[in-house]
C-alpha cells in the first residue's frame, strides 16, 4: 500500500480502510528504512485522518529529521497503530503497514534543454551526444530542412508536464520522418541526461503517437517507474516552424 503527495503537503492518493464494527483514529506512526531507503520522511498521528472509510494524508513536512529536503521518489516504509472504539470489540488497537513517499515532480524544461542526441545517418555514418538534430544526420526520407535544438525546448503553458520541440526550419512539402527513428533518438537522450539519472534508478517507458489531423507534431509519452512517484511526461515535436505553410510532409511509422 502506498501513498505518496507531490509536493509534501497536498495528499494525492488514499487507501481504503475496514474496521468492522468500530470506527478507528493513528494514534502512534513509527517509519523504518525499506530496501536500504527510506526512514526520511517526518511523520505524526495529526498527519493522518480517517474520512470515509478511507486513509488520508494531511499537512506533510517538506523536510526530513535532518532538516533537509525529503528526497523524492523514495519508498518510507510507516507502521501505524489505531485506536478502535465500539461496542463489543475483541481489540482496542490494530495496525497496518503502508508505504509514504513524495513524487518526483522537478523534470523541468531546462533538464530536457540539456539532452544529447545519438544519430545514424543513411550511410551508417554515427553522431553522439549532439545538442541537435539535424536532418542530414538521421536515416528518415526525405528530410529538407530540419534542424531541432536542444535549447528550443519549451514547456507547456497550461501544462508543465508537456515539452515541445520545434524545427527551427520551415520543412518541407513532402518530409518523411520516422516515428520509430526519434523514438529511438528520444529513448537514448532520456538515458543518458544527467538530470533524470540523478533521480531516476530505475526504468521509463515511452510510446508515440499521431494524429491524422495534424500530421506536422508526433507525441512522445514517457512513464518513468515507479509510475507512482512520477508525473507521466510528453514532448511534442513539430516538423516545421511556419503554422502558415499546408504542406510540410508528417511523421510516419
């Protein structure tokens, strides 16, 4: 069981609870490590409350007992002790074991503007870890006019888990770029920026889609693990810089 808050004070989740025949308050909240982590995060009865039949969190600290940041993305493993009350109860107390974390929500627009790209070009020629894509060096035809830079990435205004990447060209009628080529070049930059292995030891997924109705942007959705601790993200590239040209081909399978 485990219940996790984004920014240390707002409860994102809850568990349900069932004491049959009593109602029930923590009255005694003990955190231990778990798996070598954990025992990082500062915890009290007045931090849970029972609404509903169901376990929330309230009012988190944003620092741990050291006075430091709780770490994000880390499983603290917390016993708790209710105190039941009802009528014709065989116990007063019972306890549970849950897991409380804080997501990882600092993947910003600037841990994207440092990616580094590896590319293959049709003859077999290999880049590595250049700040741009540049048509000439990936494998997808036709391919005029296209060059992506990593410091052109922008975040989403009304969504700060959506990155887009616009080719700073205007592309060109008929551009043919393969979905399964950027996965690939995507996939491995994410591997490789320093800023998400800081935080990110264990795995991602990342899937593509198109849309038939605007043909010029792919999407790009990446699921780190543990998928409860991580906002799902997305980067949107769009072949061309110029809203105002019809034509400037679109991304293919």
């Amino acid at each position: 069981m485990l219940i996790v808050s984004s920014d240390g004070k707002t409860n994102l989740n809850s568990l349900p609870l069932s004491f049959v025949g009593a109602s029930a308050t923590v009255s005694d909240v003990k955190v231990d490590k778990f798996g070598g982590q954990g025992d990082d995060i500062l915890l009290f009865p007045t931090n849970f409350i029972i609404e509903n039949g169901n376990l929330y969190l309230t009012n988190l600290t944003t620092t741990n007992k050291d006075g430091g940041e709780v770490k994000a993305a880390v499983s603290n493993k917390v016993t708790l002790t209710f105190s039941l009350s009802g009528e014709n109860l065989s116990r007063y107390t019972d306890t549970a074991e849950i897991f409380v974390g804080k997501m990882q929500t600092n993947i910003s627009v600037e841990t994207f503007k440092k990616s580094k790209f590896d590319l293959k070009d049709k003859n077999g020629g290999t880049k590595v870890d250049q700040p741009s894509i540049n048509g000439g060096d990936i494998t997808s035809e036709p391919h005029e006019n296209i060059f992506f830079q990593n410091s052109q990435f922008a975040v989403g205004t009304d969504d700060t888990t959506k990155f887009f990447l616009t080719n700073s060209q205007d592309g060109k009628a008929g551009n043919k770029l393969s979905v399964a080529e950027f996965t690939t070049i995507l996939s491995n930059s994410i591997k490789k920026n320093a800023d998400i292995q800081s935080y990110n030891s264990l795995d991602f997924e990342i899937t593509s889609a198109t849309n038939k109705d605007a043909p010029r942007i792919a999407t790009w959705t990446i699921k780190f693990k543990p998928s409860v601790f991580y906002n799902e993200h997305s980067i949107l590239l769009n072949m061309s810089k110029n809203d105002s040209l019809q034509d400037v081909g679109g991304w293919v399978d």
